[in-house]
C-alpha cells in the first residue's frame, strides 16, 4: 500500500462541536497516525499519516465533519510522508 502524509487546515464552525474528537475515532478506525488540534484563531489542523486511500477519505470526510459542525472551507496540503508518529493524538 502507498502511504500518504496530509495536512488539512478546516475552516468554519468547527470548534466546540466535536470536530477533534471525531476526526481521532475516523483516523484511529482507518489505522492511521498523526495529531489534530485547535487553532488559536478558530480552525482545525489535522496531520496524519497512513494509507493513501484512507487519506483521501480523511479529506473528504473533513469537508463536512460532524453534523454539529459547519464546514466553510477545507484545505489540505500533501506532504512528504515521515513516518513520525506512532499513534493518533488531540493535541
């Protein structure tokens, strides 16, 4: 399997609605690694790490999220994979 590396910044009401959380349990599901957190100035960063495939869900997935939230804008960055981490964290 190709392994992938992305950076995806999301856009909208996606804070307080358990964007993070959700974004843990689909990559956790899916087998990969990386981080996400909250920005200072209201968005949502992902970094992950796994599959190409489960990648390319994880981005589609991010351009709705949860029902709670409200996506505006998704933008994800391809990277070069590092294989960094070991496990899926809320940072």
């Amino acid at each position: 399997m190709l392994k992938s590396r992305v950076k995806i910044t999301i856009y909208g009401k996606v804070q307080q609605v358990g964007f993070r959380a959700n974004v843990k349990k689909f990559a956790q599901e899916h087998g990969m690694t990386g981080w996400v957190g909250n920005t200072e100035t209201g968005q949502v960063v992902v970094t992950a790490e796994g599959n190409k495939a489960d990648i390319k869900q994880l981005i589609e997935w991010c351009k709705d999220g949860p029902l709670s939230a409200k996506v505006d804008k998704c933008e994800p960055y391809y990277q070069r994979y590092k294989d960094e981490f070991t496990r899926f964290d809320i940072m």
